[in-house]
C-alpha cells in the first residue's frame, strides 16, 4: 500500500489514473456528484480489458503508530474516509493546467480519513497489477494518463 502524501508535492499514480492534490482554497459545486456506485463503491475508471477497474472501496485503513500522516483521523491506529466523485465544468476551467480535457475523470472530495484506491475485478478480488493508494483527506483532480511514441499521443492504456 502506498501513501500519496500531497505535502510531499507530486502526483499520486495507480496505473494509467494520476492523482492531483487541489489546495484547500479550491471551491466545488457540491451539487454535480457523479460515479457514486449503489453497491458500495465508486468506479473512478473502468480498465479496457477482463473487467477490472480502479476504485474506492469503503474500508478502514490500518496504520503503525508511527505511521499516521497528518489528516488521518484515528482511532486504534485504524482511519476511514468518506469519498464523493464529482464533475465541475467551471472548476476545471479555472485550473489552466489540463490540457486535454478527454482525459478527465473528475474531482474527488476525500472526507473525515483516508480512503483506499484498489485496482479489482467486478467481483471485488484485486487484480494484483496495482499496489494499493492511500489519499488522505482533501480535494483531487483524477484524470486518466496519457503516453507518446514517435506517431501519436494517445490514452494510456490499463
């Protein structure tokens, strides 16, 4: 299991999904929630093949105490976080830096602990092609990668 930990700076991977911390100031509509799954889970991007997808389970997160990044709200060394996908077309606008919309997924609101990122099959067994990815309590831009060869730049594929 990794930690993306947005005070280090950087972004957060899990295969082709990238992972932007937004900072505190950052404002979202709260009213245009997306992707939120009825059975338990929110599908951030479906993998083109053998049915497997990258997404947030409800579960808690178990930390040593040594452990424990800052946000994460505990009890006996164990967090766990609300999650909600939205999709906010002024808000993606304003950042400036995403150059191809095509390859947005949307903004996560993480809440009250970390939640978990898995890269499972439909049937919730993980695929082992992807650790596991912590994000602790904050505002992410998700988005899909994307790659170039000398022909074209294209979607990364999973």
């Amino acid at each position: 299991m990794k930690i993306y930990d947005p005070a280090q700076k950087g972004f957060g991977f899990q295969g082709d999904v990238i992972f932007a911390a937004l900072p505190d100031s950052t404002k979202i509509s709260k009213d245009l929630a997306i992707r939120q799954s009825q059975k338990g889970y929110i599908e951030l991007s479906e993998g083109e093949g053998a049915g497997h997808f990258h997404g947030i389970y409800p579960q808690p997160v178990h930390f040593r105490p040594d452990d424990i990044p800052a946000g994460a709200i505990t009890t006996d060394n164990l967090a766990i976080g609300t999650a909600k996908l939205y999709s906010d077309d002024s808000l993606l606008n304003s950042l400036g830096w995403i150059e191809d919309k095509s390859l947005v997924i949307g903004f996560l609101a993480v809440e009250n602990g970390p939640v978990v990122i898995q890269h499972t099959l439909r049937n919730g067994s993980k695929t082992g092609e992807h650790d596991d990815l912590v994000l602790l309590p904050g505002l992410y831009y998700v988005g899909n990668q994307r790659e170039m060869d000398a022909n074209e730049i294209r979607r990364v594929q999973d």
